[in-house]
C-alpha cells in the first residue's frame, strides 16, 4: 500500500510519521517543493529579531532524519504538478526531469500561499515575502545589506511581529494598513493598545492603501501609497495568505465555501482514497458548527495525525478548532479564542459583550499589570462563545487557554463565573481577570 504525500510541513509530516508508526511496512512518499521539512515558520520573526541563536533552530525535524530514523521517503526540491484521480498517480518534477508516482492512498498537504497584489515594482530587489526558511534566508540577505528604512504591509499578526523584529534591529519602521484597526479589527481597543505600545518604535499608519513600488537600478526606493511615497530600502508584504488549492482545482476535488479544500471529519476529500490536510483544507468550527479556514500550526498538526491514522486504515477524527491564537508586541501579549462579535454576527448568533480590567497578580506584588479581558457569550442561553485579551501578563495565553476549555466544554459565562481557579499573590489576585470578567456577566449582565 504505497501512501504519497505532497507537502512535507506540519500536516504532511505529521500524517506520514502516523502511517510509519502504524504500518511499518508501508512505502511513504513525501513530495516537498522546498529544502526543508516540518520547520517552525511561527519562529521567523523572532529569528529576525535575534530571539534565536540560529535560524537552523527552527529546524524541528530535518529531511534526512525522516529517512534515517522512520525510512520515509523523503524528496526535497520537488515539485508535485499535477495529479490524475483515475489512473491514481501524481506527476512531480526534480531539477527538470519529470517522473510519475503511483499511489494507493494520497494525502494533499500544500499548506497556503502569501497574498501578493499586482502591485507594480513587487520584483524589485528589496521587496520580500516572509514564508518559509528559504524567504528567512533571503531576508537575511538582505538584512546584511544594511537597510535604513523599511516599510512592513499589513497590520496582521505577522506584520506586526515584523514590525517589532526590523525596529528591534535599529531600522526605521512603517507599518501600512488599509484597515482602520489592526489584527484584522478585532476590538477598537485592541489597536488603541497596540498604537500605545508601538509608539516611539515604528510608525503605524492605518486606513492606508499601498498602489505599489519604486525602484532605481532594480532596487527598491519607494513604497507607493494612496496618501503618497514613503522612502525604503527594504518593504515586507504580510497581507497574510491563501489555501494552496491549485492541485486540487485541476484535478477536480471539491472546494470548499471558504475556498479552502472540503474534507470531512477523517480529513477526507470528495475523492476516494485522497486525503487533505492542514492549511488548504478547511475545518469545523466548533461554536458555529460550520467550515471554517484559520490557518494554524496546531490544527495543521492535528489534522495530519487524523489523516495518517485514517490512511492507514485506523480509526480517528478531527472535532474541529475554535480559533485560539496569541502573540507578543513589545511587552503587549494580544490573545484571542472563538468568535468576536462581528464574526458571530455574520454567523447568525445573536451576543452579548463584558469587560473588564484587573492585575495579572495580587497588587501588593512589584511588577503587577493590568490585563483586559472581553468575553463574548450567547444572548439565548449565555454561553461563551469568544474572548479577547490583552496586557503585559507572561500568562495572558494561558489564561486564553482557560476561556478556549470552556468554550469547547459549552459552558455558559455564569459556569465560567464560577471556575475554581488558582490563587496565589505572585501568579493571580484572589479573583482573576477571568472571573472578574464572567462575574461582571454573571452579576451585572
């Protein structure tokens, strides 16, 4: 039973180490366009800012222990471009020469794609999308150029990030958004919080399109902008990305409403014996029981481990994602699980919104800080159904992790009211943001 897999990251590698350690016997083909295997992208900016000692760090598994210590067969730099449902093969090509493989069970892990406009100038040297470890490496390339001035496209999770990471290394930082708010305007007051913290580190301006670039030479000048050139030498474009579906489109798999692939719980698509799994396949969201596509290294992991397991004939399934995210500005920690209020809107659920503010630790303890917290919960039947936080709180993402148990465990704002949680003066005041949030609901909402 020969098991190919096109794409060699979080899912497709999570997939084939399940099949090894359920079928030994089996011959497992990963097809991976890239040099590298199940690397850590999260890890990029970081790198960049200098959090890392090597960008060889975020190497979690290289190609050649796949196939040393779990006899995959791994091939690296190369490409899968096209695949017949019918004659069961997947035509791939390796420094020109073309070869067809054969193939009882086939799982598509081909992750997603940056978002890049049209723009005019984007092949200009200098321009640059921050992917993958080959984009790192180009990126530090140029870096070793010495850039004075650069301009990061979009206010997202990653832009920002980006942002931090350039002005961490002493250069002049833009940030353009076209959006009023950043992180996809989440809450008004999450981007009050970031403009407070980004201040005096880069310059955020927002409700600003960029038109394209401008060069001298081959080399980039300029960033265009609807409100008028801003000078750089080196321009970041994280307008976030898009499932890499172009396989599956040519070979007639069903599509998804969020143009992601569809599969169901087993991760299976509308063909026989061919799988998908992580970024370009969709998922269910748990509150509203519908697809969803939010492209994550968890769920990609998660999901390649159901599909490994269902390939080689086991039993498994994927219950689906709330959407749990977090990540570092500065010293702002920004955490969100389930759904904001315009996000429940568009799904049809009628809510309700609290707030509040409270230490991240007893206050009579040096260092303490504020942390907000809002919890989004059902009108009907005041079941949590989201939360957003934000603060300089270390923990912040665990106390998220708390809020994205009781909205997959279904429980309503008053059960979350009356969570036992830990007290202890240097790691929680006596009531928790948590509970001073849920009580504000339970008592005054």
């Amino acid at each position: 039973m020969h098991c190919v897999i096109i794409g060699g990251d979080a899912a497709g590698m999570s997939a084939a180490s399940q099949l090894r350690r359920r079928r030994p016997d089996w011959p497992i083909t990963v097809v991976e366009k890239g040099r590298f295997t199940s690397y850590a992208a999260c890890g990029i900016p970081y790198a960049v800012a200098g959090d890392v000692e090597s960008p060889s760090d975020l190497e979690v598994f290289p190609p050649e222990r796949f196939r040393r210590e779990r006899r995959i067969d791994v091939r690296t730099e190369t490409e899968a471009i096209g695949v017949d449902l019918a004659a069961r093969t997947v035509r791939i090509t390796h420094k020109d020469r073309e070869e067809e493989l054969g193939w009882d069970r086939l799982l598509l892990a081909t992750g997603a794609l940056p978002i890049v406009p049209p723009w005019p100038g984007r092949e200009l040297d200098g321009v640059v999308v921050v992917r993958n470890l080959e984009d790192l490496a180009h990126l530090s390339g140029q870096l070793e150029r010495g850039p004075r001035r650069a301009v990061v496209v979009g206010g997202g999770y990653v832009g920002l990030e980006m942002a931090e990471a350039l002005a961490r290394r002493g250069l002049e930082v833009t940030v353009v958004e076209r959006a009023p708010g950043v992180m996809g305007g989440l809450d008004p007051r999450i981007t009050e919080l970031v403009l407070e913290e980004m201040a005096g580190r880069c310059e955020l301006r927002l409700s600003t399109s960029v038109t394209g670039f401008e060069g001298e030479d081959g080399r980039l000048r300029a960033v265009t902008t609807d409100a008028g050139p801003l000078d750089a030498d080196l321009a970041i474009v994280a307008l976030g990305v898009r499932p890499n579906v172009g396989l599956a489109r040519d070979c007639g798999l069903t599509l998804g409403e969020t143009g992601a692939m569809a599969v169901d719980a087993q991760q299976r698509t509308s063909a026989p014996d061919v799988f998908a799994a992580g970024d370009c396949a969709e998922a269910l969201h748990r509150v509203t029981g519908r697809p969803t596509w939010i492209p994550l290294a968890l769920t990609a992991n998660r999901q390649g481990r159901v599909a490994g397991a269902v390939m080689a004939g086991e039993q498994a399934a994927f219950p689906g994602v709330v959407g749990s995210a977090v990540t570092r500005l500065c010293e702002l920690a920004i955490a969100r699980t389930g759904l904001d209020p315009s996000a429940a809107a568009r799904a049809g659920i009628e809510v309700r919104t609290v707030e509040a503010t409270a230490s991240d630790r007893a206050h009579y303890i040096r260092g303490h800080q504020a942390v907000w917290v809002k919890l989004v919960f059902r009108a009907d039947d005041r079941r949590l159904v989201g939360a957003l936080l934000a603060g300089r709180d270390a923990a912040l993402g665990k106390r998220c992790d708390v809020l994205a148990t009781a909205i997959t465990a279904g429980l309503t704002v008053d059960a979350v009211a009356d969570l036992d949680l830990c007290y202890s003066p240097p790691f929680a005041p006596v009531w928790d943001p948590i509970l001073r949030a849920a009580n504000k609901a339970a008592f005054d909402g």
